[in-house]
C-alpha cells in the first residue's frame, strides 16, 4: 500500500490495549500517525452492531488501514464461553474485512498457530491443512475463513506464543512462578517439554507487520506467518527466561499429557516465515534476541 502518510488519515486499531495492540500504538504514534483506538469501554467488540455504528460515527475522516488485534485468546476458556470466542474471533474479523472493503483500505488481522493439528515435526506452511484441536484454534481458522470470503485486501498474519513485559503470557507467568519458587528452595516449576514453537516478541511482530503492511501490493487477502525464528519447547522457552533473568529455579520437564488442560494443544506449532521473507523481505530474529530485548526493555519482570 505505500508508507502510511501522517497527513493521510486515521488508522483503527482495535485490540489497542492487549500485547500486539499495544505495540501498534506506539509505532503509529512514534510515525505521527493518527490513531482510533476504542478501550472496550468504549466499544465492546462483542456487540458487532455497536461497532458498526460506532465506526460509522467516525468515518468522517479519513482512514488509512485497519487493525485487528482483538481477539478471545484466553484458549481454556474458550472451550466455555463458545459464544464470546465465536463472535470476537470468528465473526468480528469478517465485519471489519467487509468494512475495510468498503473503505478501500487494508485490513491488517491475526491468526495463530492453533489453526494445525501439531502433526510432524516441520514447519507448517500457509497451504498447508488445517486442523485445530481446540475451540479457539476453530474460532481462529473461521475468522480467517471469513476473511477471505470478503475479498477484501486483508494481510492475514499467523504468529504464535506471544510475550511482551505486559498482559497474559509465559514470560510473565514464568518469572512470577521463578520469584516464588526461588524464595521457597525444594520447590519446582514443571514445564511441558513436547510442544514445539516459536516464543515471538510483540513489539517484533507489531513491527513486522506494519512494514509487511507498507509493501503489501495484494488486492486480494492473503495468510502469511510471522513468528521469530528459531523453535523450543515450553521447557526450553521457561529456562531461557531463567538464564536470562537469574532466576535459580528447579525446572522440571514433563510431558502434555501430565498437564491436562480443558483445550488440547497442538505439539508441532512451528511455522515457516519463508513466504514473508519472499515477498516482503521481512526476517525475524531468533526468538532468543526477542526475549533479550523485552527483559532489556522490561527488567522488572
Ligand atoms: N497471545 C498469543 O500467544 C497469540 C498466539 C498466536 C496468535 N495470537 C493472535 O494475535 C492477536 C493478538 O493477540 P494478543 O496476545 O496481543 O492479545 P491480547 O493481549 O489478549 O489482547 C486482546 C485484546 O482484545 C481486546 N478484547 C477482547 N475482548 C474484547 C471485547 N469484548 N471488546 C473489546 N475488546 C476486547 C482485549 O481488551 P482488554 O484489554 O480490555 O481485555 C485486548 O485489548 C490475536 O488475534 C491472537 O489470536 C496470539
């Protein structure tokens, strides 16, 4: 689509708040680019008739792209509040293609890893099948699927294991669990071992993202993944984060299946970024360097 100009128009985020949202907002701002970004206070994303009116009350001004960073990403839950995961995952991304079609802007959407079964052992492609074990995963491939079925210009971004110094994920999770566990010695921190992927830094794939969306010439919508490079397991992802914050902790490997969840999980989350890397030129570092920079970032963790 060309640079985004300054003087071109508002860009909608949606999501503005959660980990890749939040990471978007800085770098528009950082560019001098206007942002609309409802709190879901504002706008509860649940109530697509809300959304609509309340996009159509601000479509005075221009608008350059769309955003979505909104999603039902707590995956356990999912298998519970269907209604809620369905709607914002499944639904909402349809809306919002149509809506960018009609504006004639790009819309910029997140999908997930969660879309395959975990089969095999090398890095999916985005042809490849898919299969998600979980609600989630199903919700997540629907939102795609709806999408797609728009025609839209729509840059459908697969990522995977998310983390930043903000919000739910394994980082912070893990150096909570690291603090406790190290001012109670026997203690032990039991990680799975068996499900492979690749932990990916928000402010990386936010990054990524806006410049594939810069050098998107596609008309039409198109699925690509975008995660660092390199993988691990969650095991080997929680003793990094224990090298690189000094945490001495008693790390355990187990199996999934000594960690039942409500949501399966799939073993093989690798994706390939080849196609990302084609077309745009665009290569993420090694998930290692991510974490570096986000513990630099937040050393408080
Ligand atoms: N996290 C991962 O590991 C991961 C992995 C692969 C793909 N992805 C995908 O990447 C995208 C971004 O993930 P993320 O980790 O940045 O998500 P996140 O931190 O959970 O943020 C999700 C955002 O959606 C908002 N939201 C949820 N329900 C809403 C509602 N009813 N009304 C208004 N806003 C609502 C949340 O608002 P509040 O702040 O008010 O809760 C939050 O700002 C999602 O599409 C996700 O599926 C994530």
């Amino acid at each position: 689509m060309g640079h985004l100009d300054p003087k071109g128009g508002a860009v909608w985020v949606l999501g503005a708040a959660g980990q890749i949202g939040t990471r978007w907002i800085q770098l528009l701002k950082a560019r001098g680019i206007s942002v609309l970004a409802p709190t879901r206070a504002q706008l509860d994303l649940t109530d697509l008739d809300s959304l609509r009116t309340y996009l159509l009350a601000h479509s005075s001004k221009p608008i350059q792209a769309i955003v979505n960073a909104a999603a039902y990403t707590q995956v356990d839950l999912a298998e519970k509040e269907r209604n809620i995961a369905q709607v914002l995952n499944a639904e909402l991304p349809g809306t919002l293609a149509k809506l960018a079609h009609q504006h004639n802007v790009p819309l910029v959407h997140y999908s997930t890893d969660y879309v395959f079964s975990g089969t095999g052992t090398k890095p999916w492609v985005e042809t490849d099948p898919t299969g998600p074990l979980n609600f989630y995963g199903e919700t997540k491939l629907a939102g795609e699927k709806a999408i797609l079925a728009t025609g839209a210009r729509a840059l459908i971004l697969r990522t995977s294991w998310i983390f930043d110094g903000h919000g739910r994920n394994f980082l912070r999770t893990m150096t909570k669990l690291g603090r406790h566990a190290q001012a109670k010695p026997g203690q032990k921190i039991r990680v799975v071992n068996d499900q492979i992927g690749a932990p990916s830094f928000a402010k990386d794939v936010a990054a990524a993202s806006l410049r594939a969306l810069e050098e998107f010439r596609g008309s039409a919508p198109e699925i690509f993944h975008l995660c660092h490079a390199g993988a691990c397991s969650w095991f080997e992802f929680a003793a990094e984060i224990f090298r690189q914050t000094q945490l001495q902790v008693d790390l355990e490997a187990i199996p999934s299946s000594q960690y039942p969840t409500p949501a399966k999980r799939p073993l093989n989350s690798r994706l390939d970024c080849g196609k990302l890397k084609a077309t745009f030129g665009i290569e993420m570092p090694d998930w290692k360097k991510g974490l570096e920079e986000c513990i630099r970032e937040n050393p408080d963790l």
